[in-house]
C-alpha cells in the first residue's frame, strides 16, 4: 500500500480548509441529495463527498455506507486530491498504490473507486465526490464529465458555506465571522487606546454526549452555551462559535479583570440552567481569558494564548485529553 504524499500547498490548504467553515457539525441536505443522486446516477453501491484534514478523511455525506471519518493514509481520496485531477482505478487490485489496502481486503473490499476533486471559491483543493464499487467496473470520458458536473454542484454548496459569517446551528457569528470582527476589533481598540479581551471556551464532555445520548442532543447542548452567552454578555461583546464545541467571545473596552468576572458569572448562569433542566446531562465548560497586548500580540498568538489558558482549567479540573484533543 502506498499513501498519498502531501500536496505542496498543504499548510496554506489546511487552514484554508478549516477558515472555510465546511468541518462545522451541521446538517447536510444539499450533500446529502447529491450522492443519492450519485448513487442512482451511476448505479454504484457507495457515493461519498468527503473532505481532507490533516490525520482523517472527514465525511460529509455517505450513501451506502456508514458516514465514519477515515484514516487519511488509507484514503483513496487524498491521491485524488494529490493530483488535483479525477482519479479512476477501474480494478484496484491491479493498482500498486491500492492492492494490499485495507479497504480493498475488506470483507466488502473497494475495487473500483472513481473521485472528482472539490474546491473551494480560490480554486483550493479541499475534498472529494467519489463513487465506490465492490466490484471491478470501467468509467467513460461520459461518466467523468458527469460526476465533474456533480462535484461543480458540491462546489456550489461549498462556496455558500465560504461567505457565510453565522453559524447555522447557533446563530453565533463562525470562524469566519469572528476573525473579520475580532481584526477590526484590534484596530479599533488600538486606535482608541482601550483594553480588549479574549475568551475561550470549551464545552466538557460534548463528544460523550454526542456519543451516549445522540446529535441531536449534542446540538441540544450547543444551542444551550449560544443562548447562555447571549443572556449573559453584553450586545457590544462578539459572540461565535469557533468550532465545533469552541466558542470565543470578544470583550470590548474591558480588561482581564472585567473579563474573568464576567466568565464566572457564566459559569453561574450554567449551574442556573442545569438545575432547571430537564436534560439527563449537564453543561460545564472550562474557559481562558487574556488581554490584548497591542505592543507584540497579533490575531493568531492571541488566540493560541486563549486557547492554552483554557487547556489549563480543563487539565486542572481533570477534563482535559490532551493538547488540541477533543473532549
């Protein structure tokens, strides 16, 4: 088995891939419809459109198989992103790169895989639309044009996800948003010579209650820290979620101080809502505060102190899974 080597582009790839928005948690009907589309159009038993991160091929929409995040190093997908080019393999067992695979050993092993590669609005190669069979098949320069024409359709989806500035599930301002009004925010508190403070929070135990009770509490729980926030903050405050259990929160005109204060009246306003809920889980988060400092912070060391103060509370409180882990 060969895995693919990295594109060249691949650090200004990822963080264009994360700043897109697209790793989000969400639903996803228009993915959704287009590999049902997929599916039926070349009457294949698997069609996928999936994005490449760093470690795993993170999937946003299966049809015909579990909608698991793999193992970049055995993905199909990220050769075809290699390449920047549609990748067929009529018979992968006839294929060096894919032969002793584990996916082309499996029980329902892939032996055909055709993928198209996805892109964002700057032409960045951040995913794939891809069709698998169990079986050996061929693939015409028809067949090729049409899935191009299904993958322009992702593409159109992606480059909505790309201008938008909101988070659909929480309505909170998204990475995106976020780092427009946080750099106008530096601006302007430097030009006026006032204090502006960073939060940084993170939801405990999101993924186990994702995994124990479903997504749909999961989205539950999320919705709740958004409408926390917005009771409990200011309107001049930038309120996002940053991704996926993150949110930041950007205190206008206020020091450190004024910011830690206002955290532990959030963490009391949460003890508020898990008395009252009806829930059989409750929120509880661990959070980090830090002040601009306009002499030598710019944007992204800032974010990176945040982060780190609030890994801290988490390793403290014994909630933490590691540097950057999930939780």
């Amino acid at each position: 088995m060969k895995s693919s080597s990295l594109p060249t582009n691949e650090t200004s790839r990822l963080a264009a891939l994360r700043e897109s928005g697209l790793l989000e948690a969400g639903e996803h009907a228009t993915y959704d419809r287009l590999t049902r589309l997929a599916k039926r159009l070349f009457n294949v038993p698997v069609a996928m459109v999936n994005l490449i991160d760093d470690l795993v091929v993170v999937v946003k929409s299966a049809d015909g198989v579990s909608a698991e995040n793999l193992p970049r190093n055995l993905s199909f997908c990220a050769h075809t992103l290699l390449a920047d080019a549609p990748l067929v393999v009529a018979d992968t067992l006839d294929d060096a790169r894919f032969a002793d695979n584990p996916l082309v050993t499996d029980i329902y092993p892939v032996r055909f895989y055709a993928g198209y590669p996805l892109h964002l609005p700057d032409g960045t190669a951040v995913g794939t639309l891809c069709l698998i069979d169990h079986l050996p098949r061929q693939f015409s320069s028809e067949d090729v044009a049409a899935l191009a024409d299904l993958a322009a359709l992702a593409e159109v989806e992606f480059a909505a996800t790309c201008t938008a500035i909101t988070d659909k599930l929480t309505g909170l301002y998204n990475r995106r948003g976020f780092h427009h009004l946080a750099t106008y925010g530096i601006k302007a508190a430097r030009r006026r010579a006032e204090p502006l403070t960073l939060a940084w929070l993170d939801l405990d135990r999101f993924k186990q209650i994702n995994a124990r009770y479903g997504r749909t509490d999961g989205d539950t729980a999320l919705k709740a820290v958004a409408g926390l926030l917005r009771s409990t903050f200011r309107e001049a405050d930038v309120l996002a979620r940053y991704g996926g259990d993150e949110f930041a929160i950007l205190f206008a005109n206020s020091d450190e101080k004024g910011a830690w204060i206002a955290m532990q009246f959030l963490t009391e306003q949460a003890a508020v809502w898990n008395e009252h809920s009806e829930y059989p889980w409750s929120l509880s988060f661990a959070w980090g505060v830090t002040e601009f400092n306009h002499e030598r912070d710019d944007l992204q060391s800032w974010l990176t102190r945040a982060d780190e103060m609030m890994y801290s509370m988490k390793q403290q409180r014994g909630t933490g899974t590691g540097a950057g882990g999930e939780n």
